[in-house]
C-alpha cells in the first residue's frame, strides 16, 4: 500500500510550497532582525517577554488542531456534521473567554513572569521585558483562535489558507522592524507580532464560511461531547506545555549568562526549525487526517504503515539537513546573520548553539511524526507522559553541561532531550500498533548513517580546502556555501542509491518519469 499519496501527496505538496514561503520571510526577518538588533540585552530581553505568550500560541496551536482533527473526523465519518458545526460553536465561544481571561493574567503579572522566567537580568533590562509582555500578551487571544480554525479547516483537507499564518505573521514583523525598529527598538517589533497574529486569523475566516461553518453566541455546556473534547484536550495541553518547556528552562539558565546568550540560542534554534517547518511539519499535517481515519476505521495495520513511511521520509531529509548545519555552521550563521548590529562575536555563539543543536535535529522530527500516531488513537496521555520524562533528562544534561559548554550546554541537552524523546516515542507507539519497528528499519537505518558520514566528510573536507571564506553575505560566499551543500546532497542520495535504499529509487523513478516526453506536467 502506497500511503503518501492521492490526497495526503497533494496536500503535503501544497504545505511544502507553502512552507518554503513560510521559512523564507521567516529567513529575512531573522536577518532583518539580526541586522537591527543583533544579541544584545534588548534583544535578550524581547525574546523573554515573548516567551510565555509564544509557548501558550504553540500549546494553543498544537492542543487545539490535535484534538479538533480526530473529533471532527469521527463525526463526518458518521454523517453527522451539522452535528459537529454546534459542537465547536459552543467550544469557539467557551475558547474565547479562556483567552481573553489568560491575556488579562498576563498582562496584569507581567512583572512576575519576568522575574520567573529571567531572574538574573540586569533592572533596565528586566523593566523592558515587563513593558513588552504586556505590549505582546493579546496575541495569545488571536493565536489561539487562529488554531482553531486551522483544525476545522484541516479536518475538512483544507490546508493551503491555513498555511498562510507564517508568511502573513514574517511579513508583518519584517515591516515593523524595518518602519519601527530605529524608531521605537524592539517595541516596534513587538506591535508586528501581534498584527502578524490577528492577520494569520482573520484570513482564515472567508474559507471557514465558505465550507459551511457558522459560529453563534451561546454556551451550550451540556453538550454530550464537549466534556470529551476537554478530557482529550487536557493531556495534549499538558503535553504540548511540557515540551516547550524548554524554552523556558533554556531561557532562565541562560539569563544568567553573558550578555546575548539568550539571543544567539534563538539564532541557532531559527536554522534549526528551516528543515522541521519546511518537510516534517507538511507531512505531519498532511498525514493526520488520514491517520484519523485509519484509527476510526480500526485499520492499524494502514495506521502504522502511513507513520513508518512518514518516519523514513522525514529522517531521510532531517540527516542530510543536520550534517550540512553541522559543518557548515560558522559560514551558514555569517551568511545569513553577520551585517549590521550583528557582530563577529554574536556569529561565534550561534554557531556553538547550531552545533549542539544540530545533533536533535532528527529527535525533533522523529517526535512530531510519532506523536501523531498516538493522537491518531486518541492516546493522548502516553504522550504527554513522556513529554515530561524528556523535560527531566533536558533539565538534568542542562544543569551539568551549563558550566562547562555555556549556552552550547543548554542546547546539546536539547539535543539528548529530543532524541530520547523520539526513542521512548517509538517504543510505546510499536507496543500499540504492531510492525510500526520491522527488522527493515534497522538496515534503513544503517545505510542512512552510513551516507550521513560520507556526506559529512566530504563537506568537512571541502571546508578546509576552501575555508568557504567569501566576505559575509555576499552572493559569493552564498554560492560557496549552497554549492557545498548541493555536492554533499548529491553524494549523499548516490551513496543511497548505491546501497539500494527504496527510496532512492522510486526517486530516480520520479526524475526519469519526468524527464520522458509528455510527462512534465
């Protein structure tokens, strides 16, 4: 059975061009902001304050669609979504005066929270980051609605509107940086982020109608299935916040480091999420409401069939993706970061945060496949579980490897964190859907390896000859450092090839279909 594809392909392909949108105004408005601000205090201090309404907009954004899909799925599969439409009517209101209420917690707190979460800030740094929270904490109210819709619209196998969030939330921070930013510094930052996040929901809203969706005033608590979609929403909210907790762990250690550590972790991490956002989140997405309907129908068998493909598919691209940020760490942060208030020092931290990150990278991915596997069945509890047991092993490697590694050590426990994570992942999953793990992925998983390191010492090689030393930013030292990467590409899909990986093959399969006359469309 051939599970990427008909549907899943189309939308997984739609969520590709859409991401590559997405991460590449995310690109400029990190080089934006690296040009402007650089690492420094402000800047250490914008990234605190955005830290708890951003880590509440990725549990809002990630507990909500989890849940929504599955509900909703159930419901069409039953004929029932007149049904459906009242159900998440009544949750839209009741999700409103949750976020309006937590906004107004924040806000009111602030002082509080950034005491919390930055105890070791400087005063004129901690007052800064009070004044931004409260400037940023309404975009919890619009994230939070914009996840949401993003479910209802998903579930229905509407995703390119829903994509654009990204692009509309880059743009809008990219234009208040460049008209604000020498105006009124990282406030003027802060005022895009929340007009990026009321752009990403109202845009949604003329497809919501269009597929039928009406939202009424009323709160029919009642509901026979509210109580359930509150009793799923629970362990994946608790899940979801326990994950990004180390975000805040990162950043509380790293307050009380020298100035810019908190910056360059966020550098590094942006690099990092490129690979995630532009692959592993599109086939996440796209496969989640077929998995859905896999369990529904009690199809495991197809259920762990569509999570293995998936799982080989994105390590095949995440291990090339890691060994490129690996290598070619000092000449990627330079080229995309090193202009303006964004000096050679900041340049060295990054690249020491991109080091020890990128050895997660394949963690990182593994996880958010895995993960919906369990949310496919309805098992948000075991996730959530072992959310928590990876936020320990983060918080334990962190503590011993803060002393001697400096932020690095924050971001190799990240690293360990991510890859246990996706181990223990992969061990339950296997335990309720039997044969997701054949003996065939442990040979999958040797010949990747093996290319990995080829691919690794060729690019290593390549560095020392060419030192890749184009003056920063340049098209010259773009064109060094992407033909670097494009020859170890190359060699990596060759050495595949040569060891007769499936994948590889249908892939030159692809290429040659392409190529014969009449087939270019």
């Amino acid at each position: 059975m051939s599970f990427i594809t008909g549907t899943i392909a189309r939308a997984a392909i739609v969520l590709i061009l859409f991401n590559v949108l997405s991460k590449l105004t995310a690109l400029v408005r990190e080089v934006v902001i690296a040009r402007e601000f650089g690492a420094t205090a402000a800047m250490d201090a914008y990234l605190v304050a955005f830290s708890l309404p951003s880590v509440l907009f990725y549990l809002f954004t990630g507990a909500v669609a989890t849940v929504v899909v599955p509900v909703y799925s159930e419901y069409l599969a039953r004929g029932e979504e007149r049904e459906a439409q009242n159900l998440f009517g009544t949750f839209f209101n009741v999700l409103v005066l949750f976020l309006v209420l937590a906004t107004a917690l924040g806000m009111l707190f602030a002082p509080l929270l950034v005491k919390m979460l930055a105890p070791e800030f400087p005063a004129d740094t901690a007052v800064l980051a009070v004044t931004l929270t409260r400037w940023m904490f309404p975009f919890l109210i619009f994230s939070g609605l914009s996840a949401l819709f993003t479910g209802l619209l998903n579930a229905k196998n509407i995703f390119a509107v829903t994509a654009l969030n990204g692009p509309l939330s880059n743009i809008a921070v990219i234009i208040a940086v460049l008209a604000l930013g020498s105006l009124w510094g990282v406030q003027g930052m802060a005022l895009g982020v929340l007009a990026g996040g009321v752009a990403g929901a109202i845009v949604q809203l003329p497809a919501l109608r269009r597929t039928g969706y009406h939202f009424r005033p009323g709160v029919a608590l009642n509901h026979p299935d509210l109580k359930k979609i509150f009793k799923l929403l629970l362990p994946v909210t608790l899940g979801y916040s326990i994950s990004e907790t180390y975000i805040l762990i990162d950043r509380y250690l790293a307050s009380g480091l020298v100035e810019g550590s908190i910056a360059a972790l966020n550098y590094a991490n942006r690099l990092i999420q490129m690979p995630l956002g532009l692959f592993v989140t599109a086939i996440g997405t796209a496969m989640f409401p077929t998995l859905t309907r896999r369990a529904a129908e009690n199809d495991l068998s197809g259920l762990g069939e569509g999570v293995r493909r998936s799982l080989r598919l994105v390590v095949l691209v995440c291990v090339p993706a890691a060994v490129i940020l690996l290598v070619l760490r000092e000449p990627l942060v330079t080229l995309f970061f090193e202009r303006g208030a964004f000096d050679a020092t900041a340049s060295g931290m990054t690249a020491l945060a991109l080091l020890f990150y990128s050895f997660g990278l394949v963690g990182q991915a593994g996880e958010f496949i895995l993960a919906r596997g369990f949310f496919s069945i309805q098992d948000t509890r075991t996730p959530m579980v072992l959310s928590a047991v990876a936020v320990l092993i983060n918080l334990a490697f962190s503590l011993a490897l803060i002393g001697p590694l400096q932020h690095g050590g924050l971001a190799l426990a990240n690293s360990i964190a991510a890859l246990s994570n996706m181990v223990m992942l992969t061990y339950f999953l296997n335990r309720r859907v039997a044969g997701l793990w054949k003996p065939e992925m442990w040979w999958f998983a040797a010949r990747v390896i093996f290319a990995a390191l080829i691919m690794a010492g060729l690019l290593q090689a390549i560095t020392n000859a060419t030192g890749l030393s184009g003056a920063a930013g340049t098209p010259a030292q773009a064109a060094q450092v992407g033909l670097a990467a494009a020859i170890g590409m190359a060699v990596y899909l060759l050495t595949l090839t040569v060891l007769r990986l499936r994948e590889a093959g249908q892939f030159w399969g692809l290429v040659l279909h392409k190529l014969k006359p009449g087939n270019s469309g």
